[in-house]
C-alpha cells in the first residue's frame, strides 16, 4: 500500500515539476503528505492493539478511564485512587471468545475521598468512554497509599510527645529515626465508634546504617487520624534498650565472605521451550493466560491441557486472594498487628524488579507490567514477573533386573514467578507447571524478621512469646496464612468436590491381618458442608470431579488438592482477629461461582467488621453438585524465630499441588522422548 503512494506521489511530483512556476508547491505537497503518513504510523505503533478480553491494562486505557472519572465526577485535591483493574469480563463471553470477535473492555477503579473519608467505587466502559457505574461503598477503607506514609511521618516526628519519647531515650537528631506505619489492625471500641481512616507508626532507631529493623523503639506507638492529619492516641511504654549494632548485610558490612563456589551456568543453546503471545503462555501441553493484579499479584486465567485429541480446561481463574499475618505477643503495642497483606497494602503493586541470575535463573525471561498509582497516572514496572524452565530431577524411572533394561526421563518444569515487598517480610509466588500434567503453588517467605526490643543479652525463660535472635533483638511468634482462590472448570463448567478420607479397618473375618486400608469418598453436597480442615490421621484429600463426564475406566475425570505442609490458625475463639480473618480458621472453602466474590476477606479487610468475605459468601448454602464452583484453599505457617533468620532470613517454602486424578488415561508423560 505504501509502495502504491509512494508511486502516486512520484507521478504527480513528475506532472508537478513540468510546470516550472509551481516546482515549489510539488515539494511542499510531497513533504506534507509525507510527514502524514509517517506520524500516522507513529501513532499506530503507539497503540497496542487489545486482541483479548483477558489482555493487560494498558497505559493509555488507565488514561482513559480516570480522565472519564474526572469528567463525571467532581474530585477533590485530595482524592486518590487505591486501587485501579482490568474490570473482571464477564465469564461466558470469554469462554465463548474467538480471535477477531469484538468484545467489552471495562475497568474498575476505587476512589477515596480523604477529607470526606468516603469511598467509590467506579466502572468505565472504554468502548463508549462512559461511566457506566459509580457508587458509595459506606463505611469502609481501601489500601493505604503512599501518600498516606509520607503524611503519617510528617504528623508524628512534629509531635511534642513523640519528640519527647525520643530525648528521653537519648535521640535528639530525629533524622536518624525512621518511622514504619500500619494499617491499624485491631480497633477499640472508641476507634470502631468514630470511624476515622487511621494507621499505627511504629520508630526504628536508623542512626547512619540503612538496615533499621534491628533497632524499634519498642513501646512507643502513635496512632494517625489520616483525615485530619493529627496523633489520636500516643502510646510509651518507657525506656527499653534496643540494639546499637550494625545490622547491615552488604557485602561491605559482613566483611569476611565464604568461599565462592565454582560457577553453575544454565543455558539453553537451542532457546526457550515456552511460547508467549501477547499474555498467552504454551508449554508442553498447558496453556495459559496471565496478569499482573494490583492487589493480588500474579494471577492465571483459562488454564488448559491439551492431551493430543482434546484441549481440556482445568481452571479459568487461579490466584491468593487474601494473607493474614497475626502476631502473638499480648502487649498492646503488639496486640494490634495482624497485617492483612493483600487487601490492607495491595500486595501486587508493592511486586518488585527482578534479576536474571538472582531472583530468576539466568536462563529465565523477565516480563514488566503496567499498573496506576494513587494520582491515577499509569506507570510501567520492568522485569515484576519472571518465566523459566529449571530441572527436577527424575520424572519417572524403571530399572528391569531381568532385561538390565533402565527406562528414565529427566522432569523440566515451567516456572512463573513475582516477588513482592512488604516493609519487613519479603515473599515469593510461584506457579510451577510439571510435565505429568500438575499445577503447583509454591510461596517462598524471606525478608527480615519483625523484632521487639528487649534489655535481655540472654534468651529468657520468662517470655514465652517468642525467642532472643540476637542480644537486644526479640523475635516475636507469628504465623503467615495464605489464602487461594481457584475457580475451577475440570472438563467444563459442571463439577462438583469430592473429600477423600483413608482409614485402616479393624481386625475381623474379612481382615484377619488387620492390613486392609480403604479410602472412603463423600460429596460435599452444600456450601456450609464444604467448610474442611486437613486431617492427618486420614490423610485428607478434596477431588474437583467433572459432574457430566466419564474417562475410558467409567469414572469422573478430576484434579485432586493435594495439601502439603500447612498449620492451623492459633487465635482463640473470640479473638478479634479471629472473627476479622474467619477465612483462616478453616483450611477449606467452597462456593458456587459468583463474578464478585474475590476475596477471602472480603473487599475492603482495612478496619473491617467480622464476618466479612467467605462466611458472607456461603451464608446463601447453596448447592455445589454439578455446579461451576470454586475452591479457596487457606495454608499456613507458624514461624518460631531463630538466631539463624537473623539477619535475613533464609527462604521458608509452603505450597499444595493441583494434581490430575483421573483425568488422563494414563501418565501424559510417559511417551516423553529421551
């Protein structure tokens, strides 16, 4: 087409020039329609082009979509924007989706208005640049923003209590102090009643070192009314001596290294195995879309198998959906802390740049992503999501004595990861692809451990609330639960959830050896009936079976959740925090597929009332036979700390397995080629 132009052009600049007087008007004629054509193909390049309803957020469709709200709406200087999405589309139109078929593309922005201490929430159409929902969300309070730390620093270091706290300890320069703020967790009665956005600033003892966590100023806490800008209550407890150390872990600071090891090199000389097109991922069978979500993190979309005859869907929508991170110390400067990471920080806008070689293997592919800050401005973090292939050893083997025959394959694994910050604690998600057809979810917890100041040189039998990691440095007993929300379609939209119990039967004429193990599977017919916790003693397991599909043996094709090291949440009944975070008090959940029930602990889990999220989800029991339902799967740790986690603590792994049962007719890897 640009050839044919440029030949039109060409001609008509000839027929120009052989009228001597207007050789200038075919130069001007040329170099206008030239320039024309090529910002028009700047401006092309410009804008990516959205081939999918499940396609990322671009920059200019987050422009979009806050100038359409700045249109409508009337927003004050102080309004800010927590959180902005890709508008979950609604599901059936992405099932039944073709490549070049038009579709809707909307987004979901929330909007807090600081000096009304209100919040909105909207939706635009970015096809008809409308506004096609906007609506008050009373009494709740989205994610801090980053503004809301620097304003919470400001009010406490001009604080005359504050101020004073720190010359009583000896701090007269307040720029060696560095102040940590939270949501503030559990509220008094006074704090519910009065329904203020507030958060807790916690003082670390900076001094010219970097790494501050060594050094709190344990008992001093000053809680911030974000609204108005003052300390509504300050709390200090008096002098407790904290640590004068230097805590920093560069290598200059650490001083004598270990001997480095030899050099391990991953390399692919023949280049990647995976595929990715747009946001579409394809390797070895599996199919996927992904998404980086400003509050969840890394999420999968229409996760699929292809088994050589049939592309088979085993889930549309794979993600955590919600953390809880309770501490055990009773003290009221500590009482209070329980960090709801997800909802209360929005866990996937503090994701982090990653390294090749580092974070991801050398052999890995780092992708960005777009995300909108609190000003609702779109910005592009580089390198937040990492793909790879690694090596786990043996897949499977077979050694025959009679034949000296030894069969082996070696297992490749496709790994998609994001790391993401949180003040303190650091935390890995991994989605790890296997070859035999399982899905399985790892989270990797690292970071530095939260510490409380304490005169003690020596570990204390006194204090049975955590343990001395270093002398000055109390490491407090906490736990991490993790919650998952994994909208399964195994075979289609029509499942229903199997519980597997096995039981040793007792001695009798039909078990004389008493050697018999039967496993016993049960429905879970109801909502309320589908509140499980793992049981050791029987082994316990949850199937996920197609409701209206038979394999070759006559049987449900299904996928098995297959739970590996998990803890049990230990608030006591009646606890605060165990009404506000009732989603980890069961390892299990399971309900009937609803577009806006995404998060365990609700929508807005920032000073939230109890009963929020799944207990409000399954309070309807609706059926879950041969319905399209999801699992939420809660797993824990509880983290004892060690002199060993001190400085940084090394990675501590905690994950389950999406594990085919039934589902091929055989291994789908056993025709692997050496």
């Amino acid at each position: 087409m640009v050839n044919k132009i440029w030949v039109y052009l060409s001609r008509l600049g000839n027929a120009i020039k052989r009228l001597k007087r207007f050789w200038w008007l075919a130069i001007a004629i040329i170099v206008v329609i030239s320039i024309s054509l090529g910002l028009m193909g700047i401006l092309t390049a410009q804008q990516p082009s959205i081939s999918h309803p499940l396609a990322s957020l671009t920059e200019a469709e987050i422009n979009t979509a806050v100038s359409v709200i700045q249109r409508e709406k009337t927003l004050s200087e102080m309004a800010a924007f927590p959180l902005i999405a890709l508008q979950e589309p609604d599901k059936e139109e992405v099932l039944k989706f073709t490549p070049g078929k038009a579709f809707g593309r909307k987004v979901f922005l929330a909007i807090y208005e600081r000096s009304q201490n209100k919040t909105y929430e909207g939706i635009v159409d970015l096809r008809s640049k409308t506004l096609s929902s906007w609506k008050e969300i009373p009494s709740v309070q989205p994610a801090i923003v980053t503004s809301e730390y620097e304003l919470a620093t400001q009010v406490v270091k001009a604080d005359p209590r504050w101020q004073k706290a720190m010359r009583r300890r000896g701090i007269t320069d307040f720029d060696r102090v560095k102040i940590s703020s939270w949501a503030p967790g559990i509220l008094s009665q006074q704090e519910e009643a009065a329904g203020n956005r507030l958060c807790r600033s916690l003082s670390y003892y900076q001094g010219d070192r970097w790494n501050y966590y060594g050094s709190p100023i344990e008992g001093v806490v000053a809680t911030v009314n974000l609204n108005t800008g003052k300390i509504v209550s300050f709390v200090d407890q008096g002098n407790v001596p904290f640590s004068k150390e230097n805590w920093n872990y560069d290598l200059k600071s650490l001083g004598k290294l270990l001997s480095p090891l030899k050099v391990l090199k991953l390399l692919q000389p023949n280049g990647k195995s995976f595929q990715i097109k747009d946001n579409e991922v394809s390797w070895q069978g599996w199919k996927f879309r992904y998404l980086m979500h400003p509050r969840s993190g890394l999420a999968l979309y229409q996760v699929t198998y292809d088994d050589g005859k049939n592309v088979r869907p085993v889930l549309y929508r794979a993600s955590l959906s919600e953390m809880v991170v309770p501490y055990g110390d009773p003290d009221p400067t500590w009482s209070f802390r329980n960090a709801f990471d997800v909802g209360e920080y929005n866990l996937g806008l503090l994701a982090n740049t990653m390294e090749l070689g580092k974070e991801i293997p050398e052999n890995g592919l780092l992708l960005n992503a777009v995300f909108a800050n609190e000003q609702g401005e779109p910005y592009k973090i580089p390198g937040v999501i990492g793909i790879y292939e690694r090596d786990r050893g043996m897949l499977w083997k077979h050694y025959d004595y009679n034949t000296q025959r030894n069969d082996v394959r070696r297992s490749r694994e496709l790994v998609m990861s994001m790391t993401t910050a949180i003040d303190n604690y650091d935390y890995s998600l991994n989605w790890i692809f296997h070859q035999d057809g399982t899905l399985e979810v790892q989270n990797e917890l690292t970071g530095i451990v939260l510490t409380q100041g304490t005169a003690a040189q020596a570990q204390s039998e006194d204090n049975p609330y955590g343990r001395l990691i270093a002398k000055n440095i109390f490491g407090v007993n906490h736990q991490h639960f993790f919650n998952y929300r994994l909208d399964f379609d195994v075979d289609g939209q029509a499942n229903s959830v199997m519980e597997m119990n096995v039981k040793a039967l007792p001695m009798d004429e039909k078990n004389p050896l008493g050697n018999a193990i039967a496993v016993a599977e049960t429905p879970l017919p109801k909502e309320t009936a589908a509140v499980r916790d793992l049981d050791m003693k029987s082994s316990r397991e949850w199937m996920i079976v197609s409701a209206d599909k038979k394999n070759p043996l006559g049987a449900a094709p299904g996928y098995m959740l297959m739970p590996e090291g998990n803890s049990v949440f230990f608030p006591v009944e009646g606890s605060k925090i165990r009404q506000k975070a009732e989603f980890a008090t069961h390892h299990l959940w399971v309900t009937k597929y609803k577009p806006t029930e995404l998060y365990a602990g609700g929508d807005y889990p920032n000073q939230t009332q109890p009963g929020q999220g799944l207990p409000k989800y399954i309070a309807d029991d609706e059926s879950l036979m041969g319905e399209d339902i999801v699992i939420w799967y809660t797993m824990g740790v509880t983290h004892i700390p060690r002199s060993e986690d001190w400085p940084v603590m090394p990675v501590h792994r905690v994950g389950f397995k999406l594990v085919p049962r039934g589902f091929f007719s055989r291994n789908p890897a056993i025709n692997l080629p050496e």
